[in-house]
C-alpha cells in the first residue's frame, strides 16, 4: 500500500465520498444527513448503506450553523435523589431519543436566584435548543430568574407564570382525593404529615388543598406534623400520633412520610387500618408491598415528562405555544390501610 492510499485510509469519509460511493450528488446527502423528507426512499436507503459502509459521520456542529439546530435540550434539576424528579426526567429522555435529541442535564444543590441562573446561562453556553427546569423549590416564583433569551424553556412546576409555560400534576386535586377519601369513609377528621412546605411547591399545594378540603366539610384543620420529604420525619410524626386516642385518619404528604408513620404505629401496637387509617401520596414502586399495602395518590409521572418534552419541542420548532400552566390530574389507589371509621379489622 503506497503512503497515499494509506493516509486515504486513515482519513476520515466525507461527504464527497459518500456520494461517488452512492452515486448521487453531495446536496443529496447532506438532505439525508438532516433527516429530510424529499428524498426518495430508494435512494435514501442507497446513502445510508454508503455512510455505514464507509463508517461517515456527519459533521454535527456543521449542521447545526447551517440549521440553526443542536438536536439538544438541557434539563435543570434540583436534586437528582427525589424519586418524582427521577421518573419525569426518564420520560423527557425517552421522548428526546424518540425525537433525535440528546440531553446535556445540570444537576444544583442550591436552587438560589444565582444558582438557577448561572446554570442556566451554562446551557446557553452549551448550546442546546431548548430548557426544561425540574425545581422542587418556591425560588423561581419568589425571586426573579434571568432566562436565555433565544431558546424556549418549559417549566416543571405546579405554579402558573405570566411569561413560562409549566406542567405539572394536580397536587392540589390530588390531595383533595385522599381526603375525601378518608371523610367518606367517616372519619371525623384527617390529620396531616407535610413535607417541606417552606421549601417545596408541592409540599406547600397538597398541605393547602387538605386544609381547604377539611374546611369545605365545616371541619377545623388541626396543626399539621411532619416538615420534610423522608421517612424520619414520618415517623416522628407517627410517635406523636400513635400516643393519641382522637387520631383516625392521617393524610401523608408523600409515601415515605407514610412509610414511618407506619412503623411508628406498628411498634406502638396501633391497627392499621383498623384504629388508624393512613393515606400516602405518588405511589412509589414499593408502597403495594408496605405493610398494609398503602392507600396513596398516584401521579402520572410519565405524563408529566412526555408533555414537558412536547411543549419545548414545539416552541423548538417555532409553533405558538402559550403561556400557562397545564395541569395533569391524579388517580387514587386504594389499597388495606385505609378503612371505615369505628370498624376494626
């Protein structure tokens, strides 16, 4: 082999090679390369043989001058440990590849107006066509939050914004399921184990909608316990409500909170369902294998993200998309910790 066949060789396959390879013009190729629908079948599937024979590999950043397009979201997340956060980021991912993109996450341990920010501004930098923010946090509606001004965002968030667009499920309707669930079953009244209400828009919408569905029944809220995401402060809680006769029913703000109520009323000898029904929220994989298996809200986690990615695409392609907030409703799931009031099991 001379020197000039080994450095053709050794040298990377153009555009121009895959087209005498195909035999078709390089504008030919390059509509392949971009995914374009106006070339014939036949002869698409004759360049792609050709690009795969010759191992071609489209200049991306080129593309992407001549477009305007990264075929790249970034996505923006609080924490990379809240098992909601988790399931929606698997549905954007899945939907992104289904679509050709490719994801560029961001992972913040302080959701602060600077730290949101400075993230963001990493994205623009980092070129990707669009944003989707995941925040369990109230920064972004108390504080104001610079977003790039060129590329679309799409919040994760139950909040409405004049000026975003945000998808969530209902956390508010969904609260106001399990405590109807629980009056309707006769309890005179529901206590509450909130999660982060100070920090987190969720805690903060599910601790409000039991507060005003106990109240559309003529019935005062008692003080709510609790005060974060994990199973500790469950059961903390739980002690607290095991060592009181006028307990029935208690509303949980997620089903790790449940889970140490649970054990907190097992180990002080109370029956669930049949002294105390308890009630949990997102229906976490495990929560049919709690002991009583788990009455609990369950939120389309998968809905959330695929609609998130739908939205962004959209503005992405240049659509009309408007403002606002779309709201995605919750399912109930009754399972054997949840019982009539007054008849033990």
């Amino acid at each position: 082999m001379t020197d000039t066949e080994q450095r053709e060789r050794l040298r990377p396959a153009s555009i121009a090679d895959v087209a005498a390879r195909a035999g078709v013009s390089s504008q030919t190729v390059s509509r392949v390369s971009n995914g374009l629908d106006t070339v014939k079948a036949e002869t698409r599937d004759r360049v792609l043989a050709a690009m795969a024979e010759l191992d071609y590999r489209p200049n991306s950043a080129a593309r992407a001058l001549k477009s305007g397009r990264f075929q790249t979201i970034g996505v923006l997340m609080f924490t990379l440990q809240n098992i909601g956060s988790i399931r929606i980021l698997d549905a954007i991912t899945a939907e992104a590849a289904t679509h050709g993109f490719s994801i560029d996450l961001i992972s913040i341990g302080d959701p602060s107006t600077g730290g949101i920010t400075d993230a963001l501004s990493r994205l623009d930098h980092e070129a990707v066509d669009g944003i989707i923010v995941i925040l369990e946090a109230h920064e972004l509606s108390e504080h104001s939050i610079t977003f790039p001004d060129r590329i679309p965002s799409v919040l994760v968030d139950s909040r409405e914004y004049d000026d975003r667009i945000s998808v969530n499920a209902d956390q508010r309707q969904g609260a106001r399921l399990a405590v109807e669930h629980l009056l309707g079953l006769g309890h005179p009244t529901v206590w509450h184990v909130a999660g982060p209400t100070e920090t987190s828009n969720a805690a903060s919408d599910r601790a409000n909608s039991w507060r005003e569905t106990l109240r559309s029944h003529g019935i005062e809220p008692p003080e709510p316990l609790g005060g974060s995401w994990r199973a500790e402060s469950g059961y903390e809680a739980g002690r607290s409500i095991a060592a009181r006769e006028d307990v029935s029913a208690v509303f949980c703000a997620n089903d790790q909170l449940a889970l140490g109520v649970l054990r907190a009323l097992h180990e002080a000898g109370r029956d669930v369902p049949g002294e105390i029904s308890v009630a949990g929220f997102d229906d976490n994989p495990e929560s049919a294998e709690y002991w009583p298996p788990l009455t609990t809200v369950r939120q389309n986690f998968a809905e959330v993200g695929q609609r998130a990615f739908a939205l962004l695409n959209q503005a992405i392609q240049r659509e009309t998309v408007d403002p606002g907030l779309r709201l995605i409703d919750n399912e109930l799931v009754v399972r054997a910790s949840t019982g009539a009031y007054g008849n033990p099991v």
